[in-house]
C-alpha cells in the first residue's frame, strides 16, 4: 500500500498537476489538519509549490511519477 505521502502527489497529479488542500482532503478522505501536515513535509522537500491557493507539483517530481505510472 502506498504511503500517504505517494498517495496526495498522485491524487495531486489526478487533477492535472495543481490541487487544494481540500480537494486532496477529500480525495484521500483524511482531515484537513493530516493534509496539511503532509503537503507541508512535500513543500519542505520541494516536491510541491503553494501558489494561490493551490499545491502544485514540481516538474521534476511530475516526471518521475508519470513514469512510474507507464
């Protein structure tokens, strides 16, 4: 089973790259507290940006988990 951290980048990428804490919350049907615990730790790590209300993942991890996904 995928962590939770694996599972809020695809549910990120589902929605073309670019999500909102809710819509992650409610796609991994986790509360909002545990959502931004996880997109914190993803945007300590680079892995995702915050830009107007939205997480947004960076293009290189985009690329890695696209090929994952082939």
């Amino acid at each position: 089973m995928p962590s939770t951290i694996e599972q809020t980048k695809e549910a990120i990428l589902k929605q073309g790259g670019k999500a909102s804490k809710h819509q992650i919350a409610r796609e991994l049907k986790i509360s909002l507290d545990y959502a931004g615990l996880v997109l914190g730790e993803l945007k300590r790590k680079g892995e995702v940006a915050f830009s107007d209300g939205f997480y947004i993942l960076t293009s290189t991890k985009r690329g890695v988990i696209q090929d994952k996904e082939q």
